[in-house]
C-alpha cells in the first residue's frame, strides 16, 4: 500500500523530488523533503491530526491549508494528512461550530451570553450612522465583540480536538516494531 501512495504522490507531483525541484522545495529547504512529512507511520500521522486540526479549528477562515502544511513541517507531520484532516471545517460546519466557539469564548471569559438586537436592528443602526467613519467605527467594535470571545473558543477546542486526535491515532493504530540489530 505504501508503494502505490508513492506512485500516487509522485504523479500529482507530491513527492519528495518534485517538492524539492520545485517552487516549495526552494521556500521549506531541506524541511520539505523531511521523509516524516511524507511517511504513512504512526508517528507522523499522530502529528499531522494536531498540525490538521489546530488551523481546522481557528477562526482565520482561508489560511487553513497554509498553516497545517507550515504546521506539519514545524512537527515533522504527514502533510497530506494533515491537509485532509483541516478540512473537517468546511462550510457545512462553520456556522454550528463556530457559534458553539463564541459561547465556550464568552463562558470562559467570564461575559454572560447575550443577544442584543438581532441583525434587523443592527442594520437600521449602521444606516442612521452618519457619514462612512461612523459606520466604519461601529462595524470595528461589532467585529471586536465577536473576535475575541470566538478566538477564544476556537483555541480552546482546537488543543483539546488536536490532543484527541493524537491520542486516538496511538491508541487505534498498533505500534511498529523496531528491525532487530544484527550484532
């Protein structure tokens, strides 16, 4: 099985050579060509759940990709693992977890959960602002509410998704044996 993922990756120009070769290998040097970044083992698949599910978790919407392949490198991860498993925040997902995110945010700082207004009223607001610098200031501080308690959660349940998922690639997956040495 090993084998044909190899032949797999070197045809999408995903192997270790192309990467080198290529744009990639120039910007990660000899990081990229790392065998653990490319290895099927239990070791770097364990990594690549962390390094796939903290940036899966954040609230940084397009960088997703970009910080599990610079995350995965950073930990010696399976990159196409890690690029897969990101992926568990696709659109389907984003508006339940990320409002369960805001709560666990605004439990953990402490602030009481509340509604005020919904977007009806917000919007009447921003239309009786006057002038763009008002408006500007007002959708600022809207943006500021919401951040900081949404940054929050996502860390918080990032770690504890990302510890989970390593935690259950050793527990599922069986360890290797190590070759004999012949003396």
């Amino acid at each position: 099985m090993q084998h044909r993922l190899r032949k797999l990756l070197h045809r999408l120009r995903l192997s270790p050579e192309h990467l080198k070769a290529g744009q990639v290998g120039k910007w990660l040097g000899r990081h990229g060509v790392n065998p653990d970044l490319w290895s099927f083992r239990r070791g770097p698949v364990a990594r690549a759940m962390v390094a796939g599910l903290l940036p899966a978790t954040s609230p940084l919407l397009g960088l997703h990709h970009i910080l599990a392949v610079v995350l995965a490198v950073f930990l010696r991860a399976n990159v196409p693992t890690a690029i897969v498993v990101q992926m568990a925040n696709n659109p389907f997902t984003i508006p339940i977890y990320y409002t369960a995110a805001y709560h666990l945010g605004e439990i953990i700082l402490g602030r009481p959960i509340r509604y005020e207004g919904g977007l009806p009223e917000k919007m009447k607001r921003l239309d009786a602002a006057e002038g763009a610098r008002a408006k500007l200031r007002m959708l600022a501080g809207d943006l500021a509410n919401v951040a900081v308690p949404l940054t929050v959660g996502c860390t918080v349940i990032g770690v504890v998704v990302s510890l989970a998922g390593y935690g259950l690639i050793y527990i599922l997956w069986p360890a290797e044996e190590k070759p004999l040495k012949e003396d």
